[in-house]
C-alpha cells in the first residue's frame, strides 16, 4: 500500500475515532476563539464605535433644535461658534459657498444616526484623515456632522488584522498539537492491531509492552497479555494432550498392523483395513514430528542444498499426478535460491505445496514453479480459495470447502510452514482471480 493511502486511511476520520475527536476538538477550539474575539471586538473598539455614533446624534438633536428656533444667519452664526468651540467638524453650504476649506459636499452621505467614513486632505498636517459623518436635515440645508476616527479605524484594521492571524496561528497549532496527539494514540492502536493480527495468524508468544503503572492503554495491554498467557496455555495444553494420546496409540497401532499383516497372508480381504491403518500411524507420525518442528527438537541434517536439482527431483516424482489431472507443469529457472538446510525436510515442503496445487487446481490447469535468489514461488491458475480462508490454511487440521473433497488431515500447510520457520525462511500464501501462490522466500 502506497504510504499516502496509508497515511489517508489512518488519519481518516471515518475511520478513526480518535481523529474525529481531535478534529472535533479543533472545531470546538476555533467557535471559542471567534466569538472570544467578536465579544474582544464589541466590548473596546465596538463600543469606541457607538459612541461616535451616540455623540453625532445628540448633536443632531441640538442642530434640529437650533434650525427650528433660528432664523438662516443666526443659524449659521451658532453653527460657527459650536466649530470653533469643539472639536466636531461641521460643513455646511450657504449661498452658494461652501464653509471649511471642502470644494463641495461628499455625496452619498446617509442621514444621521447613519454613518459612513470617508477620507478627506488635511491641507495643515498635509495627511489624509478619515472622517465619520451624516447628514441632518434642516430648514436651512444640509448640514454634515464629522468627528475625526481615524486612529479608531487604524485600531480597528490593526484589530482585525491580530484578529485573523491570532485565529490562523491558534488553529495550525491546534492542528499540530491534534495530529501528534493523534499520531501517538494511532500508533498504540495500531500496534495493538498488529498484535491481535500476529495472534490471528497463529503466533500466540506475542504480547503487548507496556509499564506497570500506565494509562488506560496499558492496563488494557495488561489485560490482552492476561489473556493471550490463558489462551496460550490452554493451547499447549490441548496440543500436548494430542501428541500424547498420538504418541501412546503410535505403538499398540504399528503392533496391530503386524499381527494384521500375519492375518492378511490367511485373509486377503483384510488388506482394506490395513490402509486405513496406515493412514491414522501417518496422521500420527505427522502430528508428533509437526509437534518436533515447532518447539525445534527434530534433529537438522543441515547441508548445501541445490534448489534446482530439488525442484528437478520434485517435478518427476509428481509429474505422473499432474499428467492424470491433464494438468501441466512449467518451471522457470532465474539464479538459485542459496540455502543450507535439511534437504529431506525442505524437499516435504516443496512436495507438499506442489501436490496442494496438483490436487485442488482442478483438470486441465497450468502450474508455474519459477525459482530466483529470493525466493520460490509455486503459482497455479485454479480457482483459488476464499481471502477469509488464508490465514486458517495452516493451522492444524484445518480443510478448506475444496480440500474435504480429497484424502487429508489438514496438517501439510501447517508442517510446511514449521519446515520453513526452522530454516528462518517465510511462507507466503495469497490467492487471486488467476489462481493461488505459494511463496517460499528469505526473510
């Protein structure tokens, strides 16, 4: 799998709970942190704001209160001592003049108590300054009202401009922080899943680290060794009852075959349970050297080995099989797969694979061994088995829908992968539309 895809799929939030809580968390953190500044925002220079707004409309009031009792020039001449008296501007336009040092009245100019701001030259200071201003309406004329608020827009740019970096800086880091808090508790999961996968795969010695005064992870690993220390034991309880019993019945039954031997020169018709017999010593034979096998007390005879004189050796002795199924038998020569080993035991796991491919690809199919340096690989274009099925395939005693058809006690796979583990090599086994491989390669 592609890294990216792998990193998609561990961070997707349909897929992990812990993401979802993280990103959850993120969102919760960027509602606060934009109604903390909004509320910021109303409580200093919004206000700052309402009260321009609140002191242009009590002037509105007074000047509506002035036109009504003053004729035009009496007017005008109040209006001309509130100028010079405060610091509100007023501009007003009187026979066809315009007071202050303004060219003409902005337009557009809504009516108070509605505002606009809009910027004027300060021919004294030589700057331009932003006004906030309305109109009032008078039997006299218009007259605008300005206050100078251009320090209240500089704090109110300057406020947003924080505002929107403050929020930009404050979700990367909760991103951040979100994915390493993620990322760490991902890993644990993950590496618990990987744990329960070695389980499932048969490997029961596999256990979860973990301290002895943790946190919830690890007395949940705490837990998962309790039990995987349970099952484990329970299993090799099993399995050694087995090989006991095999072990005990191996001999009264090698007897039994001999006296039936002696009856069988008296009685011929005796030769079919005979066979059967065979059959149940082999099973046991099977079981106690599988058993051997896997705790590594079955004696190596450890040689070079020539891969391809053993694949030689393997073809002949089953090309008869393959010939009665109609089935053929290509083999592809790239470099030799060096290796020292038993050459008994890994001759029984090429045999063992090859005759599974024989036995259940069905007539007529076509089986490819192709041996490189890294590995060999035994491909057949039969119908393969269910993905479900491919991790039971070695375990002991375990037949597949296809293989109950067939003679068998379901312990081949399972002594080809112990033969490979001794030998510190790995047993693939995947199963496509084209068929079924088995790969035995290098670790």
């Amino acid at each position: 799998m592609p890294i990216n895809d792998s990193l998609w799929r561990q961070f997707d939030p349909r897929n992990s709970s812990v993401w979802r809580l993280t990103l959850g968390f993120a969102v919760i953190m960027a509602v606060m942190l934009a109604l903390t500044v909004v509320l910021i925002y109303q409580l200093l220079l919004g206000e700052q704001s309402r009260q321009v707004e609140r002191r242009l409309s009590a002037e509105q009031v007074r000047i509506e209160g002035l036109a009504s009792e003053f004729s035009s020039a009496s007017f005008f001449a109040q209006l001309e001592v509130f100028r010079s008296e405060g610091d509100l501007l007023i501009f007003w336009q009187s026979e066809g003049e315009q007071s202050q040092q303004l060219s003409f009245l902005p337009e557009n100019i809504p009516t108070l108590p509605r505002t606009v701001v809009f910027p004027v030259l300060d021919t004294q200071r030589g700057q331009i300054r932003l006004l906030t201003t309305g109109v009032v309406h008078t039997q006299h004329g218009d007259i605008v009202l300005a206050t100078a608020t251009e320090h209240l827009q500089r704090l109110i740019v300057e406020f947003k401009t924080i505002a929107v970096w403050a929020c930009l800086i404050s979700l990367l880091l909760t991103g951040l922080f979100g994915y390493i808090f993620a990322r760490r508790h991902l890993r644990r999961v993950h590496y618990f899943n990987n744990t329960a996968e070695q389980v499932q795969n048969g490997d029961l010695s596999a256990r979860i680290k973990h301290h002895q005064k943790g946190d919830e992870f690890d007395r949940l690993g705490a837990h998962i060794n309790t039990m995987l220390d349970a099952v484990e034991e329970n299993f090799a309880l099993v399995q050694g009852i087995t090989d006991n019993i095999a072990h005990d019945l191996k001999t009264p039954l090698t007897r039994l075959r001999l006296n039936l031997e002696h009856q069988a020169t008296l009685h011929p018709n005796i030769g079919l349970e005979i066979e059967q017999l065979d059959t149940i010593i082999n099973t046991f034979d099977a079981m106690l050297k599988l058993t051997r096998l896997e705790h590594g007390k079955f004696p190596l005879d450890v040689q070079p080995i020539d891969s391809k004189l053993l694949i030689d050796d393997l073809i002949e002795m089953l090309q008869p099989s393959a010939q009665a199924q109609q089935q053929t038998i290509a083999f592809t020569h790239i470099a030799n797969f060096s290796i020292e080993g038993d050459k008994n035991l890994l001759f029984q796991a090429l045999f063992n694979l090859l005759d599974n491919a024989i036995k259940y690809a069905g007539r007529g199919a076509q089986i490819h061994i192709t041996l490189d340096i890294h590995a060999i690989i035994i491909q057949d274009n039969g119908q393969g088995v269910a993905s479900s099925q491919i991790s039971q395939l070695t375990k002991r005693f375990y037949r597949g829908s296809p293989a109950r058809q067939y003679e068998g006690v379901g312990l081949g796979l399972a002594t080809v992968k112990a033969i490979c583990e001794r030998h510190d090599l790995v047993l693939n086994l995947n199963s496509r539309d084209d068929g079924f491989i088995a790969t035995i390669a290098k670790e």
